[in-house]
C-alpha cells in the first residue's frame, strides 16, 4: 500500500488552517455576477480557502470549459466526467464583461483538462484571452492551463496570446504523481514549462506544489531544482486540504514555520516571486509581483 492511502487522515485541522469564508456581504457581488452570467470560477467549483478573501477584493480566477473535467486527479473537488458539455461559445464573451464588472487589472484564466477536444482546448484560452482584451485592454492575464499533453503546436498557440504569466502545476513531486495526479506526467509538466520558455523566454513561467500528500522535505528540494532546471521563475507552495472523505487524506500539516522556510530556499535557488504558506493556492495574489 502506497504512502499517501495508508496513512490516518488528521481530521482536526491545526489552528493556523482555521479562517472565517468571509462576510456574506462581501462574497455576495461576485457570486452575483458569476451567477448572472452562467459562467464558473476555481473559487467555487475548487472551494478555495481563500475565496472570502479574493471576492471582498473583488477578484476571481475563472475556469474555463465548464465545470466538469476529464481526468480523475485524486486531490480536485472539480466534477469528473468522459463526456464533458460542449463548449458554450459566449463563454469567452462573458467572461470579459465579468471582468469589466469586476474591475480587474489582473485575471487568472484557469479550465478542466478537456482531452476530448483536439487542440486539448488551447483555441479557448486564445479566445477568451481575445475577448477580455477587447473590453478590458489595461487588464493583464495570467493563464494557468492543463498539460496538453506538452504537444509543442497546442502550447504555442497559448504562447503567442502573450500571457502576463504561463503557468503549470507539478502539484505533487515526482513518486506522487500517480496517485494524485491520474493523466497526468511529472516529466511532461516539466516540459510546458522548457517549451513556454524556448517559444517565448519573456513570459514568466510558474508551477505550484501542494504539501501534505506524504512528501519529504528532500523530495521537494528536488522537484524545486527540476523546475529551476527548465527555467521556471515563480513558485506557490501551499498546504493540500483534504474536500471530502473520497479523496486522498492528508499525511501532515506543514507548519507556518516550514512553509517559510521552504519559501527563502526557493528564493535561494533563484525563483524570483515565491508565495509559501498554509493557505496559498495557484492564484493567490498573482497579480501582487
């Protein structure tokens, strides 16, 4: 039996993990408008710790494609499934005028693995970065996309939008992948990284880890390295919280004190914006570099 399924969960969570969702009156305009205009975000579909915090600032990081994914990784609360609803061709529309509601200067456009369209989806990242332009042209984009399965064409046609950031989570270190990542590869993530570099080394690449899954401290020096090997230049380390009883359990609670620590090692290597912390997620603050 492997390290992340044998191991007791820690049910009670550690004082530093406990934080209020935030007022209902400060969640209350963004649900309005995702709500208003049908369309989704990471927040909800994820249940982000932070989503209090992000919607009082009047932000969100939107998921693209619909709410249902085509891979089974054993961390995600996103719904699974093999046949995903087809594309909803004012999604890229909406989005920018939610953007415009929202006045935001800086966007996350995340989506759902959809490995059942043939560019993998990398057309609607293009798309949807085209419509928030349009109505938004001071407003900057982060993109934070699936694997692609690191087909070179694919990952182009998102590089040549001009993302403010291209970003890719490893998740987890190399021997966890396949428990916790199913589809995907440590080897091939670590590829969209060296292509997004080698088709366009001005944009900043950026990946995250999540902690907690049985890790070792030595394990993830080693994947900070492999990702400073490929170029990578920004970094989120962040605590795995366990959704629900169906996903995989949590194997530690990295203190505040760790996280910090893991933190200054990474601005040693040479990452030049490090989030590290119990709480941090992909998008937390991206636009705060």
């Amino acid at each position: 039996m492997n390290q992340v399924s044998s191991s007791r969960t820690q049910e009670r969570l550690p004082e530093w993990l406990r934080r209020s969702l935030g007022k209902a009156s400060e969640l209350s305009t963004v649900q309005q408008i995702i709500k208003r205009h049908q369309i989704h975000t990471i927040c909800e579909e994820g249940r982000c710790p932070n989503r209090g915090e992000c919607y009082a600032q009047k932000t969100a990081t939107f998921l693209l494609m619909g709410p249902i994914c085509t891979r089974a990784c054993g961390f995600c609360q996103v719904d699974k499934g093999r046949a995903p609803q087809s594309l909803n061709p004012e999604e890229p529309q909406k989005i920018a005028e939610a953007v415009r509601l929202l006045g935001l200067n800086y966007v996350v456009l995340t989506s759902v693995a959809r490995d059942d369209l043939s560019d993998h989806g990398a057309g609607w990242f293009v798309a949807t970065m085209q419509a928030v332009r349009s109505i938004n042209p001071q407003t900057q984009i982060e993109v934070l996309t699936p694997d692609f399965w690191a087909e070179r064409t694919r990952i182009a046609t998102v590089v040549g939008a001009k993302p403010a950031c291209y970003n890719h989570n490893l998740e987890t270190v190399r021997r966890l992948q396949g428990p916790v990542r199913r589809g995907a590869k440590y080897e091939r993530s670590l590829e969209v990284l060296r292509l997004v570099k080698e088709l366009d080394p001005s944009i900043p690449t950026k990946s995250g880890l999540m902690l907690g899954l049985g890790e070792t401290e030595a394990e993830i020096l080693n994947t900070l390295a492999d990702l400073r090997c490929v170029g990578c230049d920004r970094l989120t380390l962040g605590q795995y919280l366990r959704p629900s009883l169906s996903h995989l359990r949590v194997e530690k609670y990295w203190t505040p004190a760790e996280f910090d620590r893991l933190g200054a090692i990474a601005r040693d290597l040479g990452f030049t914006h490090v989030r590290s912390g119990p709480l941090v997620r992909s998008s937390y603050h991206a636009g705060d570099h």
